[in-house]
C-alpha cells in the first residue's frame, strides 16, 4: 500500500485537496502501473516557516515536501516520472514553485504493506494488488 506523504507550508481548503489527491492516485496508478484502491494519500499543512529545505529562497512562495513509501521493484525511470509528476501536480494545483520541493521514496517489500484482507506481494507489472 504506497502511503503517499504531502507536506506544504501553508494551510489548505479541502476543495484544494479533492481533485489534488485523485491526481495523485491517478497518477501513481499510471506511472507505477498498479491499481488506485491501496493508495493511501495524506497531506500536512504547517506555517509559512514551519517546513524548511535549505535551498529555498522565499518561504512565501511555497515550499513541499513530498515523503513515499512504495514497494520495490520500478524501474528509476518510473521513481523519476513519479517525483516530477508530484512536484507538477504541487506546482498546478497550490503554485509552489518547483525548485522548492523535494521527494523522497522510501522503497520496502510488499509483504510490509498490510490491509485487512492479505498483506501484498511484491510488485509485478500490471498488477492490481488488490485481485485474487
């Protein structure tokens, strides 16, 4: 289950959120090339200068952190389609500016990943997780 972590320095309306995260998970789905029902998105509102990165040069503008947990197995060109996808999806939906984010993915085995019917296998292409 890929736990999607967003981190913005200001606060957010949930109208901004809604469409944020179905393009999230639409996103995910098609680059990753699995299903969207084990995608859990959550997002982390701080103050204008409570999240910081040390190259941004105006807080004001923005600034996004963007922390991953997905099972291993894609390729980097697939983990990098991924990171520049969230940070133009950041930049769309809320405008922060783009040399202001960072990503991390953190990969793991599928069997760390539990729900409550099965935990996942690990990652193969064109999988849906959730199928028998």
């Amino acid at each position: 289950m890929p736990h999607l972590q967003f981190e913005i320095n200001r606060s957010l309306e949930d109208k901004e959120k809604k469409p944020f995260i179905e393009e999230v998970r639409q996103l995910f789905a098609k680059t990753m090339d699995t299903g969207t029902d084990h995608i859990c998105v959550t997002i982390r509102e701080y103050g204008t200068y409570n999240l910081s990165i040390g190259r941004v040069k105006d807080p004001k503008k923005g600034v996004a952190v963007v922390n991953a947990d997905i099972r291993q197995g894609r390729t980097m060109a697939q983990r990098r389609e991924l990171s520049l996808g969230f940070m133009e999806l950041m930049h769309k939906h809320w405008g922060v500016v783009k040399e202001q984010m960072y990503v991390t993915l953190t990969e793991h085995k599928g069997e760390d990943f539990h729900l409550l019917e099965k935990y996942l296998a690990g990652w193969q292409e064109g999988e849906d997780p959730l199928a028998d």
